[in-house]
C-alpha cells in the first residue's frame, strides 16, 4: 500500500512501531470487545499488512484491521476505531475507503462488518459510504448487545483508477 495523503490525512501501512498507539485508540474506544495487544502485534507482522493507519501531523488518528478468510469471497473490518481527538475529520472514512482498496487489491467482490446496533454515528457513516444491512448477530457483544450486519459491494478496480484513492467514509464494531 505504501501511503497517500488526503488533505492533512496520511494513510499507510501500520508498522510495530505504531502497536503502543493503536492499542490505547483500541481500549479508549471500546470499553469491552477489545482486540488484544498481542493480536494487534501478530496483526502488524502479517505478511499481508491487513492493519492500516491514519496520521495526521505523524500522530496515529486511527485504524483498521481488515480479515481476509481463505476461500470467501469478501473481506471483512474486523476493528476499525479513531481517537476521540480525531472524529469528525474525515479519519473514518480514510479508513473505510483504504479498507475497500485493501480488499480489492486482494480480489474480494465485497467488504462486510459488524457494527453494534446503538452506534448510530458509525451505522450513519457506514451507509453514508454505500453500505447496507443485511442481518444481526444476536447476543453477539460480552454485554448482550446485539451486531448489525452490514456489506457493500466492491467494483473491479478499472485500470485508470488510482489504487490509493479514497472512496467513503466508515465506522465499524469499534468507533470511527
């Protein structure tokens, strides 16, 4: 992937140098249902690179683990978050639209996520980028708390688009 810029925005690869960073975005926006440190860790050694980063002024504004099952055809935001300092400046949608190219790159026709039924600004952006409902996970959270479904389509890549172009905005099971 290697970066790009949107505006003030810097979208990378996540680096080991970043792990400290991402695990406080992890446990200050999810109280429950975190991502360990040793996961994310295992995470950014993956030779696939499926965590990316958004910086602003080289500091981490937030991230976003994208999952590649073998043998299916879509990809899925496992986590995606954004510090709290960060929301509202286009961070979430960096991550999304960086999460979709993510996918194509890997030939995934879709991108799905879970995202918990009461967080109305990550279900807004989430359609606000193209996604729509399909189901719920009951039960699904360690509260109770039931997960929406969401999925959006990927189209081919064309030849003249920019691979590292921004598409949307998102906000999956996590905060964005």
């Amino acid at each position: 992937m290697d970066q790009w810029r949107r505006g003030g925005l810097v979208v990378r690869d996540a680096v080991i140098g970043d792990l400290d960073a991402i695990a406080k975005v992890e446990r200050d926006s999810f109280p429950q249902d975190q991502v360990s440190r040793r996961s994310f860790a295992y995470y950014l050694r993956a030779p696939r690179r499926p965590v990316i980063a958004v910086t602003v002024d080289d500091e981490l504004a937030g991230y976003v683990l994208v999952a590649l099952g073998k043998g299916v055809r879509s990809a899925r935001i496992y986590s995606i978050a954004v510090d709290p300092r960060f929301v509202r400046r286009g961070v979430g949608a960096a991550l999304i639209a960086a999460a979709e190219n993510f996918a194509r790159r890997h030939r995934r026709e879709a991108i799905t996520l879970e995202v918990r039924y009461d967080n109305t600004p990550a279900i807004a952006l989430y359609e606000k980028c193209g996604f729509r409902h399909f189901g719920e996970h009951r039960d699904y959270y360690s509260d109770g708390a039931t997960a929406l479904r969401y999925k959006k389509a990927l189209a081919p890549r064309s030849a003249a688009a920019s691979p590292r172009r921004p598409a949307g905005r998102t906000k999956s099971q996590h905060t964005a």
